[in-house]
C-alpha cells in the first residue's frame, strides 16, 4: 500500500535508538525526509545514515530535550527542515514505585515525558498551521491503561501525554494538523533487556536468563501470544502519519499484543 508519504519532512525525536530508530527507517522506507534526533553524535549519524541509504534526505540535530532551550532549537531546527509530522518519541522510564519514589523522581519522569513533548510540539505547531497539514504523533505506553507498580512515575507521565494528546487535537481542529498517540505494550529493544538485567543483578530474576516465550507467560501475558517489535510501533506511526490516516484524531492506537484488553 503506498501511504503517500514521499517527499513528506518528518523529525523523530529520540531515533537514535530503539524504536525511535526503526520509526525513522520506516518513514524513510516510505519515501520521508528524515530529521534525525538525539543526544549522541556517533549513534544519531549511524541511524541518518541508514535512513540515507533508503535514497531520501536524512540530517542530524543533538540535544538533551530536558536542558533549557534545546527542546525548542531542535523543532526550529525541524521547521527549517521542512518537517511537516512530528514524532515525539523521546522519553525515559525508571522504576519507581509507591514506597521508594522520591519528588525527585517524579519530577523527573514528568520533566523527561512530558515537558519537552510540550516544548517541541508548541514551537513546531505555527508552521504546521501555516502549512495547512501535519501530524503529531506522540508515543505512550500500555502503562497508561495499565498502571505498572515498580513505574508509578513513568506510568502517570506517559499517562499525562495521552491527555494532552486528545486536548491537542481538540485545539488544532479545522487546521489539517492531526494529533494522535501509539502506545507501545512490551517491545523488545535493548533498553527491555538491560532493565531485566538490572533486576537480576539487584537480586531479581524476573526475566532474566529466559526466553521470549517464558517473558511473555511469566512478564506480558497477552492474546498475541509473543513481544512486540520496534517494526509493529513503526507501522502503527507511518499510517497515522500518512494522509490516509486524516480521518483518525485525537486517538490512543494501542499497539500492545491485546495485553490491557479492552475498555
């Protein structure tokens, strides 16, 4: 199916690595320009170069979203791109749960999920008006429905997202800029296995040293019966950046197995 995306601009926010990264090459597969972001150099232009080898245009811009300022020069930097769909899929997560998260943490996980997805979507949004169409596009989490005791503080950040998500679309009506949210369940990425390797060195064997099948019985039961992949996030993100998708708004897609069930 051709999504008539050649030609299209798009940044990634966090395509470094992980899925950010398989979201980036897939938006290339379908003849995007990519914008390229994260904060380290040799790992960004490894990325760009593979979205180049696919014959579209690829760039690099660095920064921390969370330190002052940057958040807003990298969207500069994307309008001046011609970026016209915005991936905000840059966020961390730390375990946390009810009994040992400090404010600290809190504020953290707000600061890392939240504000720079804010800070980027409102500097990037005039030009999308202007232009008359785009796409914004945020990544959320199954925690979201799902609330995960050892991630209270990244399960209510990404949570927030989705909220702003819906209130997002509601205030671009009639602009022909979309706002939609995918929400990843449990994707294999390296970060997954470092988290399991964490627990395991903390005295937790939650993970560690098992298969996929005995995670998913034991970690992610879900009616699909396996992980997700970072393609299965990225095809979810090419549609909703596509124009077949100008019909689909304000919604959460959850890309997750089956594994919060349904509303």
């Amino acid at each position: 199916m051709d999504l008539q995306l050649a030609g299209q601009g798009a940044l990634v926010t966090g395509s470094s690595s992980g899925i950010g990264a398989t979201i980036a090459e897939t938006l290339a597969d379908e003849g995007c320009n990519v914008l390229v972001h994260g904060r380290s150099a040799g790992a960004a232009a490894a990325v760009a170069e593979r979205v180049a080898a696919r014959g579209v245009r690829a760039e690099v811009v660095l920064g921390d979203l969370t330190e002052p300022g940057v958040a807003e020069q990298v969207a500069l930097t994307a309008r001046d791109f011609g970026a016209h769909i915005l991936v905000n899929n840059a966020g961390p997560f730390a375990e946390h749960d009810w009994d040992s998260s400090q404010p600290s943490d809190w504020r953290a996980a707000f600061e890392g999920n939240v504000l720079p997805t804010v800070r980027v979507s409102q500097t990037l949004l005039p030009s999308l008006r202007a232009h008359g169409w785009g796409r914004v596009i945020t990544i959320g989490s199954r925690a979201v429905r799902t609330p995960l005791p050892n991630m209270v503080t990244y399960s209510a950040a990404k949570a927030a997202v989705v909220n702003m998500t819906t209130s997002l679309a509601r205030h671009l009506a009639g602009t022909g800029v979309t706002a939609n949210c995918v929400s990843p369940g449990v994707i294999v990425t390296p970060s997954m296995y470092r988290m399991f390797e964490e627990r395991a060195a903390a005295g937790g064997d939650e993970g560690a040293g098992r298969d996929e099948a005995d995670i998913v019985a034991e970690y992610a039961p879900n009616p699909s019966g396996r992980l997700g992949r970072p393609q299965d996030i990225a095809a979810a993100v090419a549609y909703l950046a596509s124009p077949l998708a100008d019909y689909v708004n304000g919604i959460e897609l959850r890309v997750d197995g089956g594994i919060t069930g349904t509303p």
